[in-house]
C-alpha cells in the first residue's frame, strides 16, 4: 500500500509538472505569435503603402492628362466631330486625332501609361494610340468601366480587363462646352505596377492575375508569350518583368511557398489579406498577399504579393528559443527543488506514520486511526474488534539465526497479515514481535479472518532458505459503548495471554 501510495504521488506530481511546463510552451509560443503576427501585419500594411503609391503615381499621371485634353481645343474640336461623322470623315479625322497626340504619347509612354484609348458615348472605339488600326469595336458588354462612366458621366479607376490586356484604368468622361462626347481610357499595366513597388520600396514583387481574365479568345498570344502559371496559386498567372530572379523564384517556391500551400489557398479562397513565414537557415523570408478587387469592387481579381526577408522575425525566434530554453530551465530547476522539498517532507510524514521495517502503521499513528475508527463505530452502533497478535517464540529466531533473519520474520509476517485483511481493517506495530489490528466485525466474524491468518502463519515457510516454521498467538477484544479503546486493547491483550497459557498456535476471544 505504501509504495502504490508513494507511486500514485509521484504520478499526481509529474502530472502537475506536465501541466506547467505545457502551460509555459503555450504561453511562449502564444507570446512569440502574437509578436510574429504585428510584424506580418506590418509587412501586409507596407505593401498595400507601396500599391497605394503606385495608384497615386498613376492617378496623378492621370489627372494630369485629363486636365490638359480637356484644356486641348484642337483635340475637343477633332473629338466632337468625330462623334456624329460618317465612317469616311471618322478616318480623316483619328488620323488627325492621332497625329495630335503621339508626341505626347511617346513621352506618356515613358511615364509608364501602356493606353491611351479615346471611346465614343456609345462605347466603341475611336482610336488606341497604342493600336490606331484597331477601332470601331463596342465594349459594352466588355468594359464595365467605360458604360459605366458613358452612362453616368463620372470618373471611375481601379483594375479591370480587357479584350487583350489587363490593367489599373483610369476612366473619364470627355466633354466639350459642357456636352458628353466620350471617354478618355488612360491604362497602366500590372507588370509596371510591379517593378515601380520593386524600386521604389525595395521589395520584390508578383503581380497575379486570376485566370479567369484570360477567358476570352484575344488573350491567347499573350498568354502564351507573356504570362506563367503562378507558383502562388494554381488559379492565378503572372508576367515575368526584367526584376524576377529565377533561381531566387524557385528557392522560394520549395522553401515557403509549397510547405504553406494549405494555408495559401485557404486565405486566397476568401479573398483576405495576410502574410507567411518561413524560416530559412540563419534568416526569416516573409510573403505578403494584398488583395485587388476589380474595377466594380465586387470580387478580387489578383494579388499583389511582396517576398522580403525579415530581420526583426530572426530575432523574435532567437529570443523565443533563449527564453524557453531559460524558462523550462528554471522550472525544472524549481521542480526539482520542490520535488525534493515534497519527497523528504513525505518521508518524514512516512517515518512517522509506517513502521521503518515491516511498513506497516507504528503504533503512534495506529491508535491514532483505531481511535477514530472506534468512535465512528459507538457513534454508527457498528461493531469493531481490535486483536493482539504475538509471534511465538521469537526470541530463539533471533538467537539462533541471527537478527537479520528476525528481521526478515517481521516483515514476511507484516505482509501476509497486511493481505489477509480488508482495506477498511489495518495493522500496526505494536512493539517487538507483537502486532495490533482493528477489524471492523463482530467477535464471530473477526476470529474466522484471524483463525484464517493463523492457518496461513502456521502453513508459512519464513526466512528464505532456512524454510522456519513459526507460528503466532492470538486475541481477540469487542468493542462495546461503555469502553474506551484502551480497555479494548487491555481486553484483547489478556485474551492473548490466554493464548500463550494455552499452549500458543492460537486465537482467543476475550
């Protein structure tokens, strides 16, 4: 019972040590996310800085363009009349219109617009600067931007695209002495976009596009030639700029991108932004996603995502490993020390309690759990016995094989006696060779689990090989209402006597 106790401490208590050390890995590892996660919001914040920049830089591009056509009488002169002329004079005049402006078109181009497109309210084509022999197409059911901003006359921007190219669009409405008389298409490319977030913030950048935009038959050439499957997503392609680092590319794809696959499709699934970490020998690479609603902001069309290496991850992780390193340290220290604080405590308590050779109860703390017992007995009207038990002629054990052997004796008797009860009766040293126990029966019932005990005692080989043959006396004492414990143990202590005048080997009711 003493080492199953003993165990079941020892257990309880690694336990309790489980348990904080899981608490403090959570805690760390909850701290050390937290911490991660404000670095990959910030990453997330200065790449939709950098996109900001960029729209701004196309936008103001934009306005300015805008501003000086409108401000551009030949250009409002050859617009209107083109708007109610026959196909001949619409000819004569996007020749006129494109001799007008492809000086500034040239020195547009080199301010990164990939478009200029001048359109009819009708929605069709007036003149591409980009492509002058291509016109007369209707967008309507292509272009939302440029119905949109014939039909309401206001200006719209955002990304959107087209029969044979995608881009950030700026889109307004023409007029000429107050009257509507088209749409001015000033286009930007999403590569441009790229390597302008690429210089100007120092991050290298994809730019993906959903394949979805590639749906119609136009687009087939480009795709062919310009664009590659993304090793983002499986549903997104993107072009390749004079930027991309290829074999960067593929360390990328085997080292973050492919072990964080799940999570990548899960947050581009829903459309939100967000940021994952890798890290990567001595150093920490970060991918963020932004992103890119369509030019009707219902449904992202792209992504925008930035691959930048962070030093203030590196040391986040560095710190996280030092202190987890410490802190386990420290409490497997102070573990120990409780540990050892709690085991000397509980064989103190065990020195006390349990007889140092037999272990079972010493006489202390016996009649301190008789007493107990007792009383719980007269109070409930239960009946309880308390038997005197005393090995016979131990003497001569010790005298003729020495104390080792009497020893060996008192534990083997210790033990049989300890399994020959119940676990609501115990024993205990009373002194010497002599035993006490409280047995919660009748005199009856008591003698025959003793009588039991005899029998086992008397049957017993003791002390390993010298095989010796012992055997013990018994007494037997019930308690009653009007006696105290120890006239019980008096009343069972003359009841042994009477054993030992009767010749020993046997059990005697009081």
């Amino acid at each position: 019972m003493l080492i199953k106790n003993k165990n079941k401490f020892i257990l309880f208590y690694l336990t309790i040590v489980f348990i904080l050390l899981l608490s403090v890995f959570f805690g760390l590892d909850y701290d050390k996310n937290k911490r991660v996660n404000v670095v990959l919001q910030e990453h997330i914040k200065f790449l939709e800085l950098s996109y900001r920049q960029g729209l701004d830089r196309f936008h103001m591009i934009s306005e300015n363009i805008y501003v000086s056509l409108q401000n551009d009488d030949e250009f409002l002169d050859i617009f209107s009349k083109a708007v109610n002329a026959d196909k001949m004079q619409r000819d004569i005049l996007r020749d006129a219109m494109y001799k007008h402006l492809i000086n500034d078109y040239r020195k547009l181009r080199m301010l990164d617009v990939m478009q200029i497109h001048l359109l009819f309210p009708d929605n069709k084509s007036f003149l591409r600067m980009h492509k002058p022999s291509k016109y007369g197409d209707d967008l309507s059911d292509i272009r939302y931007s440029i119905k949109s901003v014939n039909d309401l006359s206001m200006h719209i921007h955002g990304f959107e695209g087209g029969k044979t190219s995608h881009g950030f669009r700026e889109v307004y409405p023409i007029y000429k002495d107050g009257l509507h008389i088209g749409v001015l298409d000033v286009v930007f490319s999403s590569t441009v976009l790229q390597s302008y977030t690429m210089r100007a913030s120092g991050i290298h950048t994809h730019f993906l596009v959903n394949k979805d935009i590639f749906n119609m038959n136009e687009w087939e050439p480009n795709i062919k030639y310009n664009y590659y499957q993304s090793m983002e997503h499986k549903d997104f392609l993107f072009s390749m700029s004079h930027h991309i680092n290829n074999e960067r590319m593929d360390k990328t794809r085997k080292t973050l991108i492919t072990p964080s696959r799940e999570i990548i499709d899960k947050n581009i699934k829903i459309g939100k932004a967000f940021a994952i970490y890798r890290n990567i020998d001595t150093s920490v690479i970060v991918a963020a996603f932004l992103p890119i609603k369509n030019i009707k902001n219902d449904k992202v069309v792209a992504y925008l995502v930035s691959y930048s290496d962070s030093t203030a991850i590196v040391e986040i992780l560095k710190n996280y490993k030092i202190i987890l390193a410490l802190s386990l340290f420290f409490v497997l220290l102070i573990t120990v020390l409780i540990y050892s604080f709690l085991i000397h405590s509980r064989n103190l308590k065990e020195e006390l309690q349990f007889d140092a050779l037999t272990k079972v109860f010493t006489r202390k703390h016996f009649m301190y759990l008789a007493e107990n017992d007792y009383k719980k007995a007269k109070e409930l009207g239960n009946e309880i016995c308390i038997v005197m038990m005393d090995i016979d002629f131990f003497k001569n054990v010790n005298d003729t094989y020495g104390h080792q052997c009497g020893d060996d004796v008192l534990k083997e008797m210790s033990e049989l006696v300890s399994h020959s009860i119940r676990k609501l009766d115990f024993v205990g040293r009373y002194g010497g060779e002599e035993f006490i126990l409280v047995i919660n029966a009748d005199s009856k019932n008591t003698k025959k689990v003793i009588e039991n005990i005899r029998k086992k005692v008397q049957e017993y080989l003791f002390c390993g090989e010298e095989n010796l043959k012992i055997t013990a006396s018994f007494g037997i004492a019930e308690g009653t209402l009007d006696k105290l414990l120890d006239d019980t143990i008096k009343k069972a202590d003359i009841a042994l006597y009477r054993s030992k005048d009767e010749g020993r080997n046997r059990v005697t009711i009081f």
